[in-house]
C-alpha cells in the first residue's frame, strides 16, 4: 500500500513569492540546501521584546480602529494533513501573536521591525498558512479567523531614559484580506512543484538558479 508524501511548511518560508523561484522553492523541500545568513541575534532580542510588550493589552495598542480584543503570544501551531495528488501538507511554525477578540474569533498577528514600506503582497503566505493551522488544527478544536494583519515597528529616534539610551518606535498596524480557500488553491499549486521540482519554473534573473546550472556543466 502507497502511502502519501508529507511535506511539511514552514509559514516563514512560504514568503518567498517575490524572493525566490519555484523551482528553488521546490528543490529546497526535496533537501537541497544552500549557506544561508545567520538568523541576527539583535531580531532574536527584539522578537522576545515585541511579544511580551504586547502580552496581554488591548488591540488598542496595535491600531484604534480594531474590534475589541486582547492581545496574546501566538505560541506554536501545527495543521492537520491536507492532500493534494498524494501529498499531505502540513503547517508548522511558531506564531507572533494571536488576538481573542471579545466575539470568540481569533487574529493572525506577525511583528516587522521595518516601515511599512516594501511590505506589499510578500507576507500574505506566512500569514494565510498561520490561519490555517488555527483553523485546521492537528489537535483541538478549530479557531475562526476574522482578521490578519502585520505590526510595523520602525525606530523614529533616540532619547534618554532613566535606564539609558533607548529607542522610539513608531507602529504601524497593516492589515490584509485573506480569502478562506487562498491556502487550498496555495497548496494546489505547490503539488507539481513538490512533484516534480526540477521542472518548475524558474524564475527570470534567479541567481540560485544560474549557479545551480554552472555547478552542473
């Protein structure tokens, strides 16, 4: 008996639409791997910061405009299997933050230290794929997303404070409309890709992809 391939997504990784090609995309799922940039330990810092700064306060802090709610650590969050053409994909990552809004829907809340500038169309896969896993849990029961969005913190300057220099950081709430089938037509697409990697499509310019064929000729 045959049984189906899992492959696992990361939502991080899934933001690779203006980045990266689908072929690299693909390869990399089959294990390709290529020396990447250490991860800065100074976003690391101000990851842990961001997420208890905002523990527990109202969704006032992130935008006047939003329904009331509070705001939570996002914490790890995995989805059940869904299959596409003998592949089962899987969702796992570990979240920013999570609103509860006071009607017992949930938002899908990522933190930028960066301006709102250039963000664009690149984070709705990281953000769609944590709304599945909440709505599509490996365990539990299933939350309902109503709303997702990013949280731009860019530093505007520096003062003075009682415990030494510090920086001012603006925040920018950048919400996103995500339709409830964008992740199934997501994954969808992805099934040749995980298929058959090697004839994906690569993308016009990729650099990756013009070393991978002069490492091979």
């Amino acid at each position: 008996m045959l049984t189906n391939q899992e492959v696992k997504l990361s939502p991080s990784k899934l933001s690779y639409e203006d980045r990266r090609c689908d072929r690299c995309f693909g390869l990399e799922l089959a294990g390709e791997r290529w020396p990447t940039s250490p991860f800065p330990g100074l976003f690391s810092a101000l990851d842990r910061q961001q997420r208890a700064y905002f523990e527990e306060q109202s969704t006032q802090a992130f935008d006047q405009s939003l329904p009331s709610g509070t705001i939570h650590d996002g914490g790890r969050v995995k989805s059940a299997p869904y299959t596409v053409d003998g592949i089962d994909f899987v969702v796992s990552g570990s979240m920013d933050a999570l609103i509860r809004f006071d009607d017992g829907t949930v938002g899908v809340v990522d933190y930028k230290s960066s301006s709102t500038k250039g963000l664009g169309e690149a984070y709705r896969p990281q953000l769609a794929a944590y709304g599945w896993a909440l709505s599509h849990p490996a365990k539990g029961d299933p939350e309902q997303v109503s709303l997702y969005g990013l949280v731009a913190l860019a530093p505007t300057e520096m003062t003075d404070t009682e415990k030494g220099r510090s920086y001012l950081v603006s925040t920018t709430w950048y919400p996103y409309d995500i339709e409830d089938r964008w992740m199934e037509d997501l994954f969808k697409r992805l099934a040749p890709i995980v298929k058959n990697p090697h004839n994906a499509q690569s993308k016009d310019g990729c650099e990756w992809c013009d070393l991978r064929v002069r490492l091979t000729n």
